[in-house]
C-alpha cells in the first residue's frame, strides 16, 4: 500500500466512528422495562426495549461493515475482484439497515391494530 491509499483510509474511516460513538451512549440510555405482561400496552413495552436494542446492535454492525466495504474500495484499486467484494459488504451493510428498521415497522403496525395508542408505539 502506498502513503495516498492509507491517507484515503484513514480519512474515510474517523467519519462513521463519529457516529458509532453515539450508538455506543444510546446504549446506555435505554432502559429495561420491570413489568409483567398484562395487557397489550405492557407487551409493546418490552417488545419496544427489545426492538431498540436490537436497533442499536444492528447499525453497529452495519457502520462496521460500510468500514470494512470501504476499505475493500479503497485498497482495490484495479481489482476486479476487490471491487466485487467491496460491492458485497456494502450490499450487506444495507440489508443490514433494513433488518434494523423491520422491528420497529413491525411493532408499529402491531400497535395500529391492537395497541390502545398512536401508530408510532414506540
């Protein structure tokens, strides 16, 4: 590797970790609900903490694996293959970000049905 190519690297990689710093805190400010389950109300409690926490695990992953394609793109250079494979994880990185969001879509059509509350339950 030359110097442009680790400069490149290490210029693209402090930008997401600017925001894994605020998913690693979101971490800490989600609380695990003590109830019993109920009602509907309480169930969509506890199914909300979950869906939050498995939010936070899955976008950790996912600026993760945006690293990792971009490190392939940048190392690649006239490699077809590295380019496929850089093109693989970021396919990854964003079937990730749905599977992260699918929870709480989940939850919310969940709670317009038979939630006592709003659409967005969470």
């Amino acid at each position: 590797m030359n110097l442009n190519t680790i400069k490149k690297t290490l210029y693209v990689s402090w930008i997401p970790s600017l925001f894994l710093a605020s998913y690693a805190n979101a971490a800490s400010m989600l609380q695990v609900p003590v109830t019993n389950i109920t009602d509907i109300g309480s169930f969509l409690t506890i199914a909300c903490t979950l869906a939050a926490w498995i939010f936070t695990f899955l976008m950790v992953i996912v600026v993760v694996m945006l690293l990792v394609s971009a490190f392939y793109f940048l190392t690649a250079g006239d490699n077809a293959q590295g380019h496929a494979k850089a093109k693989g994880y970021f396919l990854y990185a964003i079937i990730g970000l749905v599977v992260a969001i699918l929870p709480r879509a989940i939850i919310a059509i969940v709670s317009s049905f038979f939630g006592p509350g709003p659409i967005n339950a969470c």
